[in-house]
C-alpha cells in the first residue's frame, strides 16, 4: 500500500535522531516538452522506496523543482505526470554518494503560452495529449490584487471563443481573469499532429474528443501566478455547457460552473459513463424545462436552474449572454458560490 504524506510529517522518536548536513540529499530538475519547452506546474512525485512514502511537488515557471533535505540512506523513485502523460520512473541509489542529484524529464506533450501565434493574432497555443493545437486568450483585471478569481469560457458548436465578448467584458468589470478558448475543430484550433482538423458533430458525444481540451487550459490557468489557482469557474453554451457539467465534477479545482443550454446525455456520454458525471455546484440557464431538470438532477451540490423562454428557437451563445438578465444571473451566482 502506498501512502502519501506531507513531507516534514515527523515520525516517533526522529526529534531524537536529528540528521547531520553529510546524512541528507537534494533532488532537482528540469521538465520540458516535446519542443523542450519548461513545463511549469508538472506533477513530479518522488517515492522513497524502503519506506513506500510518496511526496509530491509541482515545478515552477521555468520549470523547475527542487526537493531538499532528503534522508540520503534510502533510494528514492522520481517520475512526473502532465496533461495525461506520464514520464519514465527513474531511480536515485543510496549508493551514489552524492548530495546533490540531477533528476531531469522530457514529457511527450506540449504547453506553449505565446505573444504570437504566427499568423499576426495574439494569444496562446497549447497541444491536448492526442496532438490537436488549441488556440485561446487571456486577459486580467486591471487593479486586482492576487489572487485574482478566473473563468474559463467554452463556446457551442460550430463557434469559436469571440462569442463571449460581452460577457468577458462583464467579467472583468466584476475583477475576474478571463480565459477563452477555441475548442478543437473550431476557430484557430483546426490544427492536429500538423494536419487540418475539422469538428464532427459525432464528437458531441465523444469522451475521447472535447473532453480532452479540458485538461491542457485548466493546467495552464493554474499555472498563472496571480490567480487562484485552486478555485476555478467553467462556464459554458451548447457543447461548452456539457464541458462545464463535466469540469464541474471531474477537476477539483473547479469551484463553479455555468450552463448556458446544456445537454444531458450528451454530457453524460462525454463522461464515457455515469458514473464518471458527478457535476457540483452548477447554474445551468436552459430553454427547455425538461433538459434543465435532467441535466440538475444530477448536480451533487448548489445548483440553480432557470428557464428562459425568449430564447427558445436561438443556438447561439452571443443571444443568451448579451441579455442583461443572463449576466446579472450568471455574475450573482459566482458571487454566490465562489
């Protein structure tokens, strides 16, 4: 059985065996990409193997991490995880006598935040773990102190991240950090492996598709030093709202979410079982009584549900959110629950 500790947890009579500075060694190192970009807030566990101890510690901005103080007569196991990838385990001897130890890992994905994307349009590029290149922006509230609460916004199909203009600009009124993104097939995210890449309307369905978007852009939100990085909010329309759903109980750092015309099976679908959907915290805005209902009977938390019914017959996120209603809604449930 593994057992994961907070390092520094003292156990019985250690007060009384108290290390010299020879009896210790430091582990550290470098994670990159595929490109050997720095990965910043890579997983990098480090598993003393005679005691079966494992602790845990994230790399900074340039990608690095540093453990010191280790107890030097044990060997210890290093391997790191991100975005779904998982490194080689390598192993650090108690019979190399060395107090400071190198330990350095190349992961099979990539996490590029950029101030160009090539084409003369800013903003930031990230690759998913099957190789699709998503495109997204961020933008911080002026005159907020860290932390800085941030959302992520999800558009619905056949839309790109522009439909949020005026929620965006709503949001950061409010003090939020904004992160929009193109999901795959759609917008700047047509790239996969290098190759075009069209969205499928099969893909709704799919847990082997959108969903995947999810994990690279809720990393990299994480990642930025001003925000509060363990409380996040997903807000979403159409097959955004089934991401939002889906985030909402799936990543423990996400606090809240919206949904704006969400499906329930669908969502449920993208989860690959049901088992796996378990949104918390959710207001789900809906134009269909039914939909709404099936989709809240499911939230294991707060949740709010609203049916509007001028927007029945639209299919398009700017309608839904350009309302003063819908923003008043969706700004005081964050207050709310946040």
């Amino acid at each position: 059985m593994t057992v994961v500790l907070a390092w520094g947890a003292i156990t019985p009579g250690a007060a009384a065996r108290p290390q010299s500075e020879d009896a210790i060694k430091n582990i550290r190192g470098l994670v990159t990409d595929v490109r050997g970009t720095p990965v910043a807030g890579a997983r990098v566990f480090i598993r003393d193997v005679g005691a079966n101890v494992t602790r845990t510690h994230a790399t900074d901005e340039e990608g690095v991490y540093v453990v010191n103080g280790l107890p030097a007569a044990a060997d210890y196991e290093v391997h790191v995880t991100y975005n779904g990838a998982e490194s080689e385990t390598k192993l650090v001897t108690s019979f190399l006598n060395r107090r400071d130890n190198a330990v350095n890992f190349e992961l099979g994905v990539a996490v590029i935040p950029t101030g160009s994307d090539g084409d003369g349009d800013a903003g930031i590029l990230l690759e998913t773990f099957d190789r699709v290149q998503l495109r997204a922006s961020f933008e911080l509230p002026e005159g907020i102190p860290a932390p800085i609460p941030a959302a992520l916004l999800l558009h619905g199909y056949g839309e790109d991240g522009s439909v949020w203009i005026d929620l965006e600009e709503r949001l950061l009124a409010e003090g939020w950090a904004v992160m929009t993104l193109d999901l795959r097939g759609h917008g700047r995210s047509t790239t996969k492996n290098s190759e075009p890449l069209e969205a499928s309307e099969a893909w709704r369905s799919d847990p082997q598709q959108f969903p995947l978007d999810l994990v690279p852009t809720l990393d990299w939100l994480k990642t930025q030093e001003r925000i509060d990085s363990s409380r996040l909010a997903v807000i979403g329309f159409d097959v955004g709202a089934n991401l939002a759903l889906l985030a909402s109980g799936r990543y423990g750092e996400v606090a809240t979410a919206v949904a704006i015309n969400p499906n329930a099976e669908e969502a449920i679908a993208m989860a690959g079982t049901g088992q796996e959907f378990k949104p918390n915290a959710v207001l789900i805005l809906e134009s269909d009584l039914i939909q709404g209902m099936l989709a809240r009977q499911y939230v294991s938390g707060a949740s709010r549900l609203s049916i509007t019914e001028d927007t029945v017959e639209t299919e398009e996120t700017l309608v839904w959110v350009s309302s003063g209603d819908a923003m008043d809604q969706i700004v005081r449930w964050l207050k709310d629950t946040y």
